[in-house]
C-alpha cells in the first residue's frame, strides 16, 4: 500500500482553526454529507481526504498517531464534528447555554 503512494498525494493538511475553515467552506453540502478520512500525523497536522481514501494515502505514506473516519455538519456559522465510533469523555464539549 505504502509503495502506492505518490508525493504530494496526502490528504489535504489543516494546521490551525482558520484552515480548517477555508477547507470546509470549499466543501459543497452534498460532499459534507459523508464522512472523511482523516489521519493525525507525528507532528499533530490533521490531514483530511474523501471517505474512500486509504488512510496510508491520506498520511503521505508518513506515520500518524491516529487516523479513522471524521465527518461534518455545517449549520450557519458553526460546524459539528462527529466520528463513527464513541469519542472518550472528555471530548465531549457542549456549549456554553
């Protein structure tokens, strides 16, 4: 799988909040109805890619510290994130009311 991977082929990096927001605002609604790959890398970069990506692909063949599938709701301004499997307890974050 790794020798499949071509430079620059990895999934698109999000390195701070304002990436993560030019990224997702490219995003058509139709594409933010299914989930993404995502890897996070050695260095704590998110990497983002389309569902069917190999996550080996998605990382640039580098190692990660995690990786699974992460998805997106946009409403208005504000953006929820949700992954397919249960998050730990402590990252649950709701809003202040």
């Amino acid at each position: 799988m790794k020798a499949a991977v071509r430079p620059g082929s990895g999934g698109c990096r999000i390195s701070s909040a304002a990436g993560f927001s030019d990224w997702v605002a490219e995003r058509s609604a139709p594409e933010l109805t299914e989930p993404f790959t995502f890897v996070v890398g050695t260095d704590g970069t998110l990497r983002l890619a389309p569902r069917r990506s190999e996550h080996v692909a998605c990382a640039g063949g580098d190692m990660v510290l995690g990786a699974g599938e992460i998805g997106f709701v946009r409403e208005n301004d504000f953006v929820c994130v949700f992954r397919d499997s249960d998050l730990p307890e402590a990252w649950n974050v709701d809003p202040p009311v």
